[in-house]
C-alpha cells in the first residue's frame, strides 16, 4: 500500500539528516521510497526551501508537481485576509479523492514554522514505525501525517499532478 507521511523535526537540520537515511532504510527492505521532499525552515528566514528528492525511477511521475504545489500553496502564500484559506481550499480541491484531506494539509502548515524542518515521503511496502525509530538522534521529530493511500487515491495523485500511468516506463 502507497502511504503519504509528513515528518516534522524540531530543528531546521533534522529533516535533510533523516532523509540521508532513506537509502539505507530502503537496502534493508524496511520501506520502498517512491519519492521524497525535505522543507527546512531555517530561523530568521522569511519562507521555506524545498529540496526534491526525486527518488522515483519512473520518469515523470508526478511527485515533483506534488511537492511544489504543496510548497507554493502552504507556505509561500501571503498570510493576509482569507488568501490562505482560499490557497488551501484550492489545494485541498486538487487533492480532493486522493487521500489527503484538508484538515492535514492545515496541520502541515501550522506545524512547519520558522526554526523547523520537514521530511515528505511517498512509500510503499513499509515499516514507518521502525523508521521512525532511526530518525532520533536527529532531533525531537513527530510523526504528523499519515495517510495510506488505495490504489485508486495513488492514481489520482499521479494523473493530477502530471504523469500518472499505470504501468511507468523506467529511464
């Protein structure tokens, strides 16, 4: 099953570290890595920075157009009147069918702030409770997303955000 899980770190570093365990993670059969994205969040900075991962061997999967909406939308819109509410019902419109509700994304964006950072990842086949386990060292880290997607929600995300195909080609 394709789970979606957003990992937050107290610490602007603690994301970038975690990520750097993924390969291992992965070589040890303890979660399949589709695809993943690190938001640091360093203190003083006035907005986020997205790193892609782009782990996925599927060329155009869609992921990458899954972070920077989700970057552009919840953390770079002004925080004036109602034009955040409007940018998350217009995300939460695009990701409506696809597993991921509105009430999460509200939480990833009150719960990144400045002086934090977090860890984005698409699995499938894994033990997120174990790898969890190998993210302390890193920072106080909680676990604020989790959503398991069914085979249908996964395709929704892939066709929405640009490249979905059932049987992906390989590069």
């Amino acid at each position: 099953m394709t789970t979606f899980t957003v990992w937050k770190f107290d610490n602007p570093d603690g994301a970038q570290h975690a990520s750097e365990q993924l390969k291992d993670a992965q070589a040890e059969q303890l979660v399949k890595v589709l695809d993943h994205a690190v938001v640091t969040w360093p203190q003083g900075a006035s907005k986020p920075e997205m790193h892609h991962g782009r782990d996925t061997v599927w060329h155009g999967a869609g992921w990458g157009a899954l972070w920077g909406l989700l970057a552009g939308t919840l953390f770079l819109v002004p925080v004036i009147g109602g034009a955040v509410g409007a940018a998350i019902g217009a995300l939460s419109k695009a990701t409506e069918g696809a597993g991921i509700s509105k009430e999460q994304l509200e939480t990833i964006r009150t719960q990144i702030t400045e002086g934090t950072s977090a860890l984005f990842l698409v699995t499938d086949e894994g033990n997120l409770d174990r790898l969890g386990e190998r993210f302390h060292g890193f920072g106080e880290h909680s676990k604020l997303i989790d959503t398991n997607l069914t085979d249908g929600e996964r395709e929704i995300l892939l066709e929405t955000f640009g490249g979905g195909h059932k049987n992906p080609q390989p590069y």
